[in-house]
C-alpha cells in the first residue's frame, strides 16, 4: 500500500508539472501572439502550436483529474446503492474507462504510425511528436486508474467508510 501511495504521489507532482508548464507556455504563447498582432506583425504559426498545447492540457489534465479523483461521478446514487450495486457500478465504470482508454491508446499508436514523416502547416515540428499525446494521455489515464483501483474496490465491498455529506457535496460540486 504504501509503495502504491508513493507511485501515486509521484505521478501526481509530475502530471501537476507538466500540466503547470503547459498552461504558462500556453498563456505566454497567446500573449506574444496578441502583441505581435496588435503590432500588425501576426505569427504564422500561432493559431496552430496553441491548439496543439490546449490538446496537451486536456490529455495530460485528464489523467491528473482522473489520479485525484476529480473527473465526472455520481457519488450520491453510488454511495446510495448496497455493496452488490456498489461493486456492480465499479466493475462497469472500470470495464469502461479502461476498456476506452485502452483503446484510445492502442489506436494511438496506430495514428502516429501513419501520420510518420508529417510536420506541422506552419512549424518543422513532427506531427508524431504533437500527437504522440493520444497514446501516452491514455496510459497516464490508464495508470491513473490502476493506482485508485484498490482503494475503490475496497469502498465498493465495504471496507472503507462511505463519503461523508460534505465530501459527496463537495465531489457533486465538480
């Protein structure tokens, strides 16, 4: 459990690196692109590296959303169910999320393989290396999930306590 605690830990400090310098390159890219245009001097590449590290934020926020446990749930019906249904909704939910992620992952790969000698319109970076973020996205989520898979399994069978009012509150607010 503890090994599992640090691993967990580790990958969550990462992810919050990453995404942190995603977000500040993305604010500083779109900043040096309203004052270039406001100088009437546009960058050709703008429009297309910005919506290349929104994608990055969004897969790589995803899997630090879904190792803090903060992406779209229903804990109120869950939490209302008997064990049965508890474990029941969990073994969906997983089957799933993992089953999708796996195959996002797995058809990832398949598009870096035929997007391979591509670059981007307006920048000489590979296309590969832009979306190379679909397959690693889906196994940091796919980790992701793994890590938080025994504390759930045990809330489901009922070794762990129910979410308190406050905290079924708070994950609703989400």
């Amino acid at each position: 459990m503890r090994a599992r605690a640090l691993w967990r830990r580790r990958l969550e400090r990462i992810l919050e690196a990453i995404t942190a310098v995603l977000l500040v390159g993305l604010a500083v890219e779109v900043l040096a692109g309203i004052a270039f245009r406001a100088a009437r001097r546009p960058l050709s590449w703008y429009d297309e590296v910005a919506s290349v590290l929104l994608a990055w934020i969004a897969y790589y926020g995803s899997a630090l959303a879904a190792l803090k446990r903060s992406h779209i749930a229903f804990p109120g019906l869950v939490n209302a169910m008997p064990r049965t249904g508890r474990f029941i909704a969990l073994a969906i939910r997983e089957t799933a999320v993992l089953g999708f992620f796996l195959v996002l992952a797995w058809q990832g790969v398949s598009i870096l393989r035929a997007l391979a000698g591509e670059t981007l319109v307006t920048v000489d970076i590979p296309v590969t290396v832009t979306q190379s973020v679909i397959p690693i996205g889906a196994a940091l989520f796919v980790a992701a999930e793994l890590l938080n898979l025994p504390d759930r399994v045990a809330w489901a069978q009922g070794r762990t306590a129910a979410a308190s009012p406050q905290e079924t509150a708070k994950e609703l607010s989400h």
